[in-house]
C-alpha cells in the first residue's frame, strides 16, 4: 500500500504523520527543539534544529511503523509562518531565526507604513505587523548590518527544511504571503514593495504552487531519514493554510475556528476575496488560485494553560474544568479579555493586557475556569463579526485544536458564533493538510477536494442553542467594551512591569 508523510513545523516541536492512501493514520512521531528568548520581546530558533527534528522524526516514524521505505510515495510540509531565515550565498543560516512571535520590529512597520502608504494594503492585503518578514529583514539590516550583508536570499522555516532534504530553493504563495512582500492577488514578488525598501529579486526565492513537486531527497538524506532517494518532495503550505486543507476549508461557506496556542478564525475565499480593508489577514491559500481571510487570537489556548499553571499546575484539565457545564454562560457575571501578550484582531496591540471583570465573593475556581473558555471565544468572535459584516455567510465552523477537545467548549462555540460547530473524527490539523498536499501532487486525486472527502471525516455537530445564543450576544456586547475601557490604564502600568 502506498503512503505520504505530512510534516508540521511548529513552534515547539515538529511532527510527522504517515498516512495511506484511504487517509488512515498508519504512525506518527514527535521532535522538540529550543526555542531561545534572548531579550524581552525576542523570539528565535536555530534553523538546523528543524532540519535535525525533521529527520529524526520521520527516521523514528519509518521504524515504529514497520513499513518497506519504498512505499512512501511523496513528503510535503506545513510550517509556522513568517520566521525569517537569511542564507549566504553558500546556502548557509547567518543568524538565527526570528519567529512569528517576535515583537521588536514595532519601528520598522511604522517605516513600512509610512514608506508605502495605501499601496500596503493594496499590494498585500495586509498591515504591518510584528508578526511578518519584511520589518524582521529591515531590523537585521538596521540593527546587524555585518550579517545583512552576508545574506543573499530569504526563506520561511519550512522552506529551509525543504531546502536542506533536496537541495532546492522555492517557497510557495500562502507561506510568500506572510511576508509583506507579495503582490497576493498577482501571485508574484511585488516590485514595488523591493523597489520600496532597495531589495533585489534575486533576494526571494522563486514561487511555487503548494501541491507542486519541488525535488527529490538528498540521498544522504533519505538515508538518515530511512527513505529511498527517489521520494518526491511537495512544496507544502503555511500551518494555517494546511490547517484548513486538513479541515476540508476547500469551498465558499466553510469557516475553521482553530484553537491552539494562539487562535484562528479562518474563512474559504474564493473569487478576488471579500474587502476586509486590512482588518483581517488576507492570504493566498494552499489550493491553487484561491484566498482565505482570517483573524487571530494570540493567547488562546494559551490563556487556559497560563491558568491552569498559576492557580492548578499539579491538576489535569480535566480536573481543572470539571463543573464547568454546571455554569450558565456569563460565569456568574465574571469577564475575561484574553490579551495576555497582547491582541491581534481586532486590536492590533501589543500593549494591552488581559482582564478580568465583575470578580465577585461568590465566584468558585470553575466560574473563572468558564470565564476563560468564554473569553476566548468571544476574541474569537470578533474576527466572526467582521466576516458577515464584510458579507460573507458564516454558518458552519469546523472546530480543530484544543477547543475541540471538550464537548462544552464546542457547545460554547457554536452558542457565541451563533452557527453549526463541527468536531472532526480524526482531526490531525496542519500534518494532515500537509499529507493532503503529497497525496493530491502524487496523484492521488484530481483534486484537493477530492482529497478532502477521502480524508477529512466529520463527527459531531454541535447547534446554537438560541436561550444561550441570546444571553452570549449581550455578553459580546459588554466584551467589546472592554478593549477601549482598559488601554489606556493597561499603557500607564506598562511602567510597572519587569
């Protein structure tokens, strides 16, 4: 039988999954790696860390799972987005990474906007944000000129992954659109945008369509990673890109709220897309010749951790969350905004800090336990609203990552978005976007969409219940409130903190 290996590049780890040709999952296995915060504010990785957890990973796969090497048909990746890796011109890193959750580049996407004025959202589709690898390269150029001027071309995590497995340079469009670099909606390096900031072409890889086959592995590689060098290697997809691959958000209608670390709302567009004017992010997705909008939480489910670590770290989150269901929503009149390292959308805001509100003697753990799922949610809500008030019909969300974990949490969900929820039956995320891609290029399939009813499975579905739907969208409303209430005490605090 014939098989594909799908790899997630996270943050904190990489994954590869194996599946066969029914979209059964035959194995997986797990790499960590560091994850280094020099200064404040400061998020970086040492490329080659991915490269080493990516070969070790898939070596482990191929032996726990005791299948002939030369049935793994094709490889394609999922990556975290926006990290910038600069190599010289003999292909090596000259610094370490810098994340997507590196915020000390706020200076230069003040130089960006005021350098390109509307032609930004124009060009992009996107403001400037911390997050992006365009204010990463001006930083290294303002701030480490030796290093800048070593460095020839510009990859993403996993296209230096990639790149160390075959020898090959590319990158494709959903992980380019990250950038702020690219002209979306042309599908190629924006000229103006270099021209702008004085970069050559030569200094961005060439493009890609994420299914398309860029090489073969290295035979040096394949023979650490225990495959045969004739494995057909796919250029892959931006994590939330194959995130929605992998939830069959392959046509208009379909919405993916993804809760991990950080949170997405994410919305299939087709056509030229809806007219978000900036307020969500706009990028090209991993099927050829479509988009999607999506708006981000940044401390989603990592708000429900940090909780658990402060007032229950010896505790499961089953421990942690029991009587929860007992709770009517509002936890009793106790509010949570969940901007622990600040918010994305709608606020874009590094400063802002997270509340709660309303804390009474009558509140129990599990009323602030309830309010912390409730107020991630309604973060997420924001980027719902903005969806149908920009015309799209948001009425069915498949629901993947942690949030779709706990049955009151999906019930929540679909309570305070007001649509259908679904849980997946075998929901693998990103990897399985990623595994969708090599066996969508191996020929598998005529179609990513073809795929999708082959390997995405639904499971439950979760209706809003309209006396809850009710007392959540007057809860909504005091939650919006709180955003502008609480900005300016959050910036005179700013002093305070270490």
């Amino acid at each position: 039988m014939p098989y594909v290996i799908g790899i997630d590049l996270g943050t904190s780890a990489v994954k590869a999954l194996l599946l066969d040709r029914s979209g059964a999952v035959a194995g997986e296995a797990t790499r960590e790696y560091p994850l280094f915060h020099e200064h404040s504010g400061w998020s970086e990785q040492r490329p080659d860390d991915w490269v080493e957890g990516t070969l070790g990973a898939i070596a482990e796969l191929i032996r726990s799972s005791a299948i002939a090497p030369e049935t793994i048909e094709g490889i394609s990746f999922s990556g975290q987005m926006h990290g910038l890796v600069l190599l010289d011109g003999e292909g090596n890193p000259v610094r370490n990474a810098i994340l997507w959750n590196d915020t000390r580049t706020t200076a230069e996407c003040r130089e960006i906007e005021q350098t390109l004025g509307a032609g930004l959202l124009a060009i992009t589709r996107n403001p400037a944000l911390e997050g992006f690898t365009l204010p990463k390269i001006l930083w290294v150029r303002k701030h480490e000129p030796e290093r800048f001027a070593q460095a020839e071309l510009f990859l993403l995590p996993k296209d230096y992954v990639r790149y160390r497995l075959t020898g090959a340079l590319h990158m494709d469009y959903s992980d380019a659109a990250g950038t702020l670099l690219l002209d979306v909606a042309g599908k190629k390096w924006s000229p103006d945008v270099l021209a702008s900031f004085g970069l050559d072409e030569s200094f961005c890889p060439p493009l890609v369509e994420s299914h398309a086959q860029v090489g073969t592995l290295l035979p040096q590689q394949a023979e650490r990673a225990g495959l045969g060098a004739g494995t057909k290697v796919f250029a892959g997809g931006a994590d939330n890109a194959c995130g929605a691959i992998g939830s069959g958000i392959l046509q208009e209608g379909l919405t993916m709220c993804s809760i991990g670390t950080s949170g997405v709302i994410l919305s299939y567009e087709g056509g030229s897309g809806h007219d978000y004017a900036g307020k969500v992010h706009f990028f090209n997705h991993g099927k050829q010749d479509a988009f999607y909008a999506m708006g981000v939480t940044l401390a989603a489910g990592y708000s429900l951790s940090w909780f658990k670590n402060t007032f229950a770290k010896v505790e499961s989150f089953d421990e942690l969350l029991a009587g929860i269901e007992l709770v009517a929503p509002g936890a009793n009149g106790l509010l949570f905004t969940p901007y622990l390292v600040g918010e994305r959308t709608p606020h874009a805001d590094s400063v802002i800090r997270g509340s709660f509100i309303g804390i009474d003697g009558s509140h129990e753990r599990k009323h602030f336990a309830r309010a912390v799922m409730e107020g991630i949610t309604f973060s997420l809500n924001e980027s719902v609203v903005l969806f149908r008030q920009a015309g799209k019909t948001v009425d069915t969300i498949i629901s993947i990552g942690g949030g779709a974990q706990n049955p009151v949490w999906l019930q929540m969900q679909a309570d305070i978005f007001n649509a259908d929820v679904v849980a997946l039956e075998n929901e693998q995320g990103p990897g399985l976007g990623a595994a969708m891609l090599a066996a969508y290029g191996s020929g598998w399939f005529e179609s990513l969409d073809a795929c999708a009813e082959r390997f995405v499975k639904r499971a439950s579905v979760y209706k809003p219940q309209q006396a809850a739907v009710d007392a959540y969208a007057g809860l909504f409303h005091i939650y919006q409130q709180v955003y502008a209430r609480t900005r300016d005490l959050n910036e005179a605090l700013r002093t305070f903190r270490n």
